[in-house]
C-alpha cells in the first residue's frame, strides 16, 4: 500500500525509511491472511504480554527505568487491558466482508490501513503499546513504536517478547518493530511522515506533532478530570471508588480525578470517609510547600509525577504529613486558572477539592476547570439520580460521564460497563481531537462499501417536510 509523500513532510531519515520498508513487506504478508490467522496474531500479541512472568519482568523495568507508578498496579493494568481488549477482539470481524445490510444493499469489507506510527508515552510503556499493536494487528497492519525515550527499555522488551511468539506461529517479526535508540524528535517526526496512520498518546506536543505531520492521524486530548459528589451519593462508596481511582498507579492514568466538586450538604461526611480511606487534608501553609514543590517554575515538576503520595509529602518537606502515610493528599481550592494549578492536571495522587452548594453550581465549577484544561475527557458523578448524568452529557463538554465507578479504571473500559477497552480516548473537539470514542480495532481499518441497487424508496416533499409546510406554509 503505497503512502503519498506529504510537501510537508519531515526530513528523510534512512533508518526510519529502513523500518517503514520493512514493515510494508511484512503488512504485504499480512494482507493475505484470513481471519483465523489474524486472531492466532493477536492472540499471541496479547499472551505476550499477559503471560504472569512476562507480565511482571515488563511491570518491573517500566518502573525501574521511568521512575512512575508502581509494579503491582502495573501488573494488573497490563493484564486486565490487555485481556479486555482481547474480550472485546474476540470474535470481531476484520477481514473481508464484516457487514451485510441487504435492505440497503450495502455490504462492507475490512481493509488496512496500512503501516501504523504508534506514539506512546513513559506513564504506560507496556500496556499502551500492546493495546496499540493489538488494535493494528487486528487490522493486518504493521505498526512501528515510537515510544517515550524512558519507555524505551520496557517497549523493546515487550517487542522481544511479541517477536518470539511470532516465531512460534510462523508470522513476520517485522509486523511489530520500534524505533531505535536513541530515540529523538527528528526519527519521530520522520515516521509520522512515512507511515499511513499515526496514533498519538501522551504530550500534547506528541499530538500536536501528528496532527502537524501530514499523515492521517488520531490523538487524545488532555486530561484533567472533574468528579461532582452530590447529595444523593452513596459516601462511603463514592470515597473508596475515589480513593482507588486516584491511587492506581500512582495516578499516572489522564483518567485519574484531578478535582472533587463536593456538594456542601455531603461535604463534612465526605471528607471524613476519605480521610478514613487514608486521605489527608493539607491546612493553608502546607498547600503553599506543596505547590513550590509541584510547580517550581509554572511547569508540573517530574518530582512528583506517579509519585506516591508519602514521597510527595517528604518531598515538599511536609515530614508531619508524610509520617502519616497517606495514599492521597487533599487541598482546598475555590479557584480555576493558570494563578491556581492546583485546578489542572497533576499526574499524582494529589486531589482538590471544591465547594458547590447546590448541583448546579456543581455544573458551573466543572465547566471553568474544563475551560481551563481537560475539555472533552470525561467526568465523574457519584449519585443516585439518573438524570444528573444526562444532564452533565447533555451540558459537560465531556466525551464520557463515568457513574459511581472508579473513573480511571472505568474510563478506558472496565468488565463492569460497556465502554472499549482502550488505553486512548478520544475527546472530541472540545479536546482538538477527531474523535470522541474509546480508540478500538475500528480506527485502524479502512472500510470499503459495496452499493448494490434496490427498489427505489424516494419521498415525496410532504413526507420530509409536512410538518414544516403546516406550521409555516409553502411560501
């Protein structure tokens, strides 16, 4: 499948130009199998990964070499994503005819896309590049990671591990191949250019660089997730779900809440139920340390980023707070904007908590924070009337309302709701991205219609516009 050099293309690169080759030759291979061989490729992807040695040694370095999260969580993303992910594979169709709709007479037919640029981010080294190969392999593309240079290690080791099963089915190496080290902006740049699709997930400066690259492209936008608490809401359950959204990883996940709206009437048992989970509230003094700490020069500091919350706290020199181990620390705020970050993204198991007395206030307060930044990610509501989450998804700029669930597991798929497996989500154009879904196998095919003629079915004009000429006339 050839690729259209773009005028705006980045410099050739022959090791880049090197790789894209080897891997069109391999997708090539790839386009003949049929679908029983294409789910034996994406059933041994997926073992690779998932297989507890494997899975633990790739937990292991992620952490050793980033520095962020934690190995236990990470056991458990790498496996639960990536088996969900094969659930919701699991007798998909992906080749050949994948829809018949005879009234219509339309028939579609699955084809690649082609050869994949996948840019993943240092927070998930292994868990978002096997979604991501998975999702391609689906398709009978081949893919080439470019991963953060700190994730490099781990995605290499992944790869090894996906290579030799490969070997075993007899299927090419060169389906699944990562840029080399050291890995720089230009080699990036360069394989955004050459590839056919490019599927961006981490910086903002990433996405931005794919959608500027010339290729076709999908990227996420920023997170900075909102939870509402309203008068209604189970509390101690609405704490413990909080509480382990925000702790998984070390909050490295985009889905992790960022801010708690609390409604007043609810507040006082709130705050008790998540002090009692191991939260700890900071007094006015102990915000100030926290945020020098946070954001020395206006930039969130890589000090803190998947942290747990004991070494934030020593970090900022809060030896009181951090003796208490606490697994999150909380701060008050009452205002959005850049003067206040405590209102944006944190990337670590640092919370604030607002004020709203009634939903609607609510409502307004989440509306300035995704002013501000997160537009289009999603939002949390623990509550028992249904709908309040009609209306946040009928007023929010958010792709997804997440209900009395941990949001950040739920938010990419979770075995107890509906949404795709993904560790990608769209967020619309509220987020500057082209899509609001979940990324899933769907986004990395292309899909070629079959029109076949049927009975003629055209209306007359009182069909379509009869009410309209009622009301108004034929004027």
């Amino acid at each position: 499948m050839p690729h259209a050099q773009h005028p705006a293309a980045a410099p050739a690169n022959p090791e880049v130009a090197a790789l894209v080759a080897r891997a069109r030759a391999a997708q090539a291979v790839a386009n003949g199998y049929d679908q029983v061989r294409v789910d034996e490729l994406v059933s041994a992807a997926g073992w690779a990964i998932i297989e507890p040695v494997r899975n633990r040694a790739l937990a292991e370095l992620a952490v050793a070499d980033t520095g962020i999260g934690n190995v236990e969580d990470k056991v458990r993303k790498n496996h639960r994503k990536t088996l969900g992910l094969l659930r919701d594979l699991h007798g998909a169709k992906s080749v050949g005819v994948i829809m018949e709709d005879a009234a219509n007479g339309i028939t579609e037919i699955a084809r690649p896309v082609g050869v994949v640029c996948a840019v993943t981010p240092s927070t998930n080294p292994a868990a978002t590049p096997a979604n991501k190969i998975i999702n391609a392999l689906k398709g009978r593309n081949a893919v080439i990671i470019a991963p953060s240079p700190k994730g490099w290690a781990t995605c290499a080791k992944l790869l090894e591990y996906i290579h030799a099963a490969f070997d075993r089915i007899g299927a090419p190496r060169d389906l699944v191949q990562v840029l080399p080290q050291p890995i720089g902006k230009a080699a990036t740049l360069a394989l955004m250019a050459a590839c056919d699709l490019v599927v961006a997930t981490g910086s903002q400066a990433n996405v931005r660089a794919a959608y500027a690259s010339g290729t076709p492209a999908f990227g996420v936008g920023a997170g900075n997730v909102a939870g509402i608490v309203d008068e209604t809401a189970d509390l101690p359950l609405a704490a413990a779900r909080i509480l382990r959204s925000k702790t998984f990883d070390n909050a490295t996940s985009c889905s992790s809440e960022n801010s708690l709206v609390v409604l007043d009437a609810v507040r006082a048992p709130l705050m008790a139920a998540l002090h009692a989970g191991g939260a700890v509230l900071l007094n006015a003094s102990q915000k100030a340390q926290l945020q020098a700490l946070m954001w020395p020069q206006g930039k969130l500091s890589s000090a803190v980023i998947g942290q747990s919350a004991t070494v934030i706290a020593q970090r900022a020199g809060l030896a009181e707070v951090a003796a208490l181990q606490p697994r999150v620390l909380l701060v008050e705020e009452d205002s959005v904007g850049e003067e206040h970050p405590f209102s944006g993204e944190k990337l670590s198991p640092v919370l604030s908590v607002y004020a709203a007395a009634n939903f609607e206030q609510a409502m307004q307060r989440v509306e300035q924070i995704y002013a501000f930044q997160g537009a289009g990610h999603s939002v949390g509501l623990h509550s028992a009337l249904h709908q309040r989450a009609l209306d946040l998804g009928q007023r929010l700029p958010v792709s997804r309302v997440i209900v009395d669930q941990a949001h950040c597991i739920a938010t990419g798929g979770s075995f107890d709701n509906g949404l795709p497996f993904s560790l990608s989500m769209g967020c619309g154009t509220w987020g500057k991205n082209n899509f609001s879904d979940n990324m899933n196998y769907r986004h990395y095919l292309n899909i070629t219609r079959v029109a076949r003629p049927i009975p003629e079915r055209m209306p007359s004009e009182d069909d379509v516009l009869g009410s309209y000429f009622a009301q108004h006339g034929r004027a």
